[in-house]
C-alpha cells in the first residue's frame, strides 16, 4: 500500500493566496528600510561653493546617497535673506515665521521637507558665518515661539528632526578646540538646536585649514566625512 509522502501534501490549514513567511519578511525588511530613507538637506555658510566646508559637506552627502538617502546643498550666501528687523512680529500667536517673506522661504521649505539637516559653517571669531548667523535670526519665529512667563521657549517646526554639525577652522588641532575656536561655532548651533528641538547625531571638524590646500585636503579627513555619511 503506497502512503503519501508528507512534504509533498499541503497543509490543510494553509491558503495557497496567502504570501509564505519568507515574502511577508521580505516585504517587512523593504517597508523597514523605506522609512528609514531620509531627505537631507545641507546649509553651507560658507560663502565659497567650492571651499573646505562644502568639500567635507559633499563628502558626507556622497556616502549618504549610496544608503539611497535623497539629498540637496543650499547656500546661503546665494539667497536674498535681509537683515533682521527685531520686530517681533513672528512671536505673535498668530504667526509662525518672519513676516519679511523673501529667500528664507526657501530655507524654511526646505527645512520643513528634510529628515535630517546639515548645518555647517566656517569658523568666523569663533562664531557661525555672518550669512548663517542671519539665517538663525530670520528662522527666530519659525523655530521656537517665546512664552511670556519665565519657561523654556515651544519648539515649532523643525522639532524632533536630526541635525548634523559641520565646521572647518584654520586653527590647528587640537587648539582649535582649547582655545574655543571651533568649539565655540558648534555652541552657536548646538543652541539654535537645542531650543528648536533639533536632536544632533553627529559632529564633524576640519581644522588646521590654514595649512591646507582645499584641492589637496587630506585623505583621512575626507574618507572620514563620507563614512559619516554611510552611517547614517
């Protein structure tokens, strides 16, 4: 008498339509890794497209592409942002950004669209660039709304979005960081994002530019910037 070989019989209870378990953990892994692509956006304060900042920067945004994250390079030096007024205008409850809507639209969308935002400048002073801190003033009421009580400030709409701080400085290392060079531009920016609700993952310095040649930057500072990028 001939007996049915087990692994040749369907299981009763199994519908044939329905997707075996190694295509439902397929399709888990792919919807997994399409919310985790990311839109990054870079603002170089820098007002050379072609400088130590953007080299780091484009570094960084080439290792990022190859995890299939989307990416884009805005230079402020490039927009018409005027000068804060101190108005105040953008506190009033009914407003959430600066009333003077010229350039900064555009940073401000870009901002809004954008998982994670590159901030990176020069050190001036020990400071951001003049054309970036500009931009922090006019971004004032879309990125945090003051209380008038004595309390920390209400984030608005750039709150829980990943930031990712990047400077270059001519003092060398590691007395760009004593004496308060680089150290002090990133304090600029860690503010701005503390208050905004910006978490930052990650930091990168590219000092000792003074002695660099920004077509011969060394190889382990750029190899550093696009691992960054591959890691995130």
């Amino acid at each position: 008498m001939a007996f049915p070989v087990p692994h040749l019989m369907t299981a009763p209870w199994k519908d044939p339509a329905l997707p075996d378990k190694k295509e439902l953990s397929l399709n888990n892994l792919i919807r997994e890794r399409e919310d985790q692509i990311m839109h990054i956006t870079a603002f170089s304060g820098s007002p050379r497209k072609k400088g130590f900042t953007a080299r780091i920067v484009e570094q960084i945004l080439e290792g990022a592409k190859v995890n299939g994250h989307t990416t884009e390079m805005i230079f402020l030096s490039e927009l018409n942002i005027r000068d804060c007024i101190a108005c105040r205008a953008c506190q009033h409850k009914d407003k959430s950004s600066c009333v003077i809507r010229d350039d900064i639209v555009k940073v401000e969308d870009a901002i809004s669209k954008s998982d994670l935002i590159i901030w990176a400048s020069p050190t001036h002073w020990g400071n951001v660039s003049a054309c970036m801190l500009r931009t922090f003033e006019r971004l004032f009421g879309f990125l945090i709304r003051e209380k008038e009580k004595l309390a920390p400030p209400e984030a608005r709409q750039a709150k829980g979005k990943k930031a990712l701080l990047v400077t270059s400085c001519t003092t060398p290392y590691p007395f760009d960081w004593l004496l308060n060079q680089s150290r002090a531009c990133f304090d600029r920016i860690r503010e701005m994002c503390h208050y905004s609700g910006q978490r930052i993952v990650k930091t990168f310095v590219l000092p000792g530019t003074i002695r660099m040649d920004v077509n011969r930057i060394p190889e382990v500072y750029l190899k550093k910037a696009k691992n960054l990028g591959l890691r995130l």
